[in-house]
C-alpha cells in the first residue's frame, strides 16, 4: 500500500499531471463505458413543470398570511 500511496503522490505532484490524467481517461474509458440509467423518470417527458394558476393563487394567499 505504501508503494502504491507514494506512487500517486509523484504522479499528483508531476508537472504534466493534466497531460497524464487525460492519457489515463482515454485508456479506462473504454474498459468501463456508462451505462444507461434505470431511473424510472429517465427519458420520460416530464410535460409542463409550472405550477398550476390554483398553486399560484395559494402561494400569493399564504404570502399574505406570514406577512
């Protein structure tokens, strides 16, 4: 573990630190391509997302009341 450790501080600290991590991106990205998500919601049309005029008059009638 240690040999591990002091090895990602030499890369960390290595002034081509960007120009490794992008190396290192395009060898893994392949070995573990994203997957689609199994949300319920996930490409589903959500519709209209405004509040309904009835939610928007509540909202103005309970801002008078804490007023």
């Amino acid at each position: 573990m240690e040999s591990f450790t002091t090895w990602l501080k030499d890369w960390v600290d290595d002034s081509a630190f960007k120009d490794k991590l992008e190396q290192l991106t395009k060898v893994i990205r392949p070995l573990f391509p994203l997957q689609p998500s199994k949300k319920h919601v996930n490409g589903k049309d959500m519709g209209r997302l405004e509040p309904t005029p009835s939610l928007k008059y509540r909202g103005l009638e309970e801002a008078k009341a804490t007023c």
